[in-house]
C-alpha cells in the first residue's frame, strides 16, 4: 500500500508504480491510526510532497513512528527526498507534479486549464 496526500497522485502514480495499491488521504491531519486502521497487517508506504529543508518529510516520518506505535507497519519513503531539486523543493512538488514534469510529450497547457 501506499499513501499520499493529494488524489491526482495516487491516480497517477498507478501505472507508475503497479506494485502498490495507491491511497490518498487528502490532507495530513488525516493520517492518523484511526483512519488507517482498515490497513492494519499491511505494509503501507508513505510518499510526502517535497519542501525545503524536509520540513514535510519530517512531518510524515513523525506521523509514520505514531502510526507503528499504534500497531501499524508505516514507512516513509525518501524518493522524493533523494531525486528532487532545490527548485522542485521550494515549489512543493509531490510525487505526481516530479513525474510530470519528466513525461516527455505531456502538454505544458494542460495545467493552465486547471487554473
């Protein structure tokens, strides 16, 4: 399993990774033990947007140690963390805006339509 924030990520992020179920849970005050208890047993990943200095990883990572202190088996994965730019962290990229902005053919006026 895997978690992210936004919904447009875990859609995305599907065929990017097929060996994951994805899940969003649309805002970090949601990540709690009780709203994740459904995925107890399970090994559940945890994908935290991009923000200077790790301000947001740090976050999740501390939401992850909670979340195994109440029975849960959470990781926080440093993908984002590893591969990211200085720009692409101070615009607060999450995973679906990092791959994105790699697929070659993707329209950039697609996301003006959005605005």
């Amino acid at each position: 399993m895997a978690v992210v924030e936004a919904p447009k990520t875990a859609v995305l992020c599907t065929p990017y990774f097929p060996q994951f179920t994805w899940l969003a849970v649309g805002a970090l005050s949601y990540l709690n033990a009780e709203r994740l208890a459904p995925l107890r047993g399970r090994n559940v990943v945890l994908f935290p947007d991009l923000s200077t200095g790790g301000k947001v990883f740090n976050e999740w990572n501390r939401k992850a140690g909670e979340l195994n202190r109440h029975g849960l088996n959470v990781a926080t994965s440093n993908y984002l963390e590893t591969q990211a730019t200085d720009e692409q962290r101070a615009a607060g990229y999450d995973l679906a805006d990092y791959l994105l902005e790699g697929w070659n053919g993707y329209p950039p006026d697609w996301d003006d339509t959005l605005k």
